[in-house]
C-alpha cells in the first residue's frame, strides 16, 4: 500500500507542477491597454513615427508592445520605446500619409505598492518551493508510517 500513496504523491505532484501559476499571477497583475494616435503623419522620405504612450509598459517588456495602423498599405513594427519618457518609435509607415495607429501594450493592472507586490511577484517561486517540498515530506510520511 505504501507503493500505492507514492505513487500517488507523485501524481498529484506532477499535477500541481503543471498548473500554470506563473501564467496566471501575469494575467492577474497586468492587462492590455490601447492607446490611439490620430492623425500621425510621416514627412517625405520617412517611414518611422514617434508616440508618447500614456502608461508605463509594465516592467519595460517590449515584447508585449503591438503597433497597427488604419492604413492598410502600412506595416507597422516597434522599432525602440524610451522608458523614461515613454515614447515608442514605430517603422514601417507609408511615406508622406496620415493614419491613426493604435499600440497595444501591456500595463500593471494592480498598482501595488510595498508588501503586496512583493508578494505577487514572488507567487510562483512560493508555490514552485511547495510543490517540490511537497513530495519528499510525503514519501516520508508515506514510509516512516506517519501517513496511515
């Protein structure tokens, strides 16, 4: 029976290791916003506009950073973002036109401060430690006969 619970033990870990916390603690802590630029115009010979993004892109992540445009003759790409003033220089436009571009990007939905964001960007380490804690103590409990 012993062979049994350890196994069991290391189902239910395997289980509990799968379950995306790190995924869920991001999709807690952030949303996506979507800023809109009316009116922005590339001057002869340039293909690059620059926006001031109304938020901060949460912990500087680019990668998370969507450009799109009203023109469809337009490809648009992040090509850099300024993390102190918050600009973002978007390539890729059509010469000499006017479009509204939209950014999409994501930004700290929570606004924490101190202790609760502390915790909140910790999470899944926390739940990384009991889950890989969680099999030994049980095997123990399992075969030095604490678990009956």
């Amino acid at each position: 029976m012993k062979i049994f619970y350890s196994f069991l033990v290391i189902v239910a870990a395997a289980i509990l290791f799968l379950l995306p916390v790190s995924d869920a603690v991001y999709a807690f802590r952030t949303t996506v916003r979507t800023d809109v630029f009316p009116g922005e115009a590339t001057g002869g010979g340039d293909s690059t506009a620059a926006v001031v993004l109304l938020k901060d892109v949460y912990e500087d992540d680019t990668t998370t950073i969507e450009p799109t445009s009203s023109l469809s003759t337009d490809i648009p790409a992040y090509l850099s973002y300024n993390t102190t003033n918050r600009e973002l220089t978007v390539s890729g436009l059509t010469v000499s036109e006017n479009r509204t571009i939209y950014v999409d990007y994501t930004i700290d939905a929570l606004a924490m401060t101190g202790a609760l964001s502390t915790l909140a960007d910790r999470l899944p380490w926390i739940w990384m430690l009991l889950v890989i804690g969680f099999v030994p103590a049980a095997l123990v409990a399992i075969f030095m006969g604490k678990a009956d």
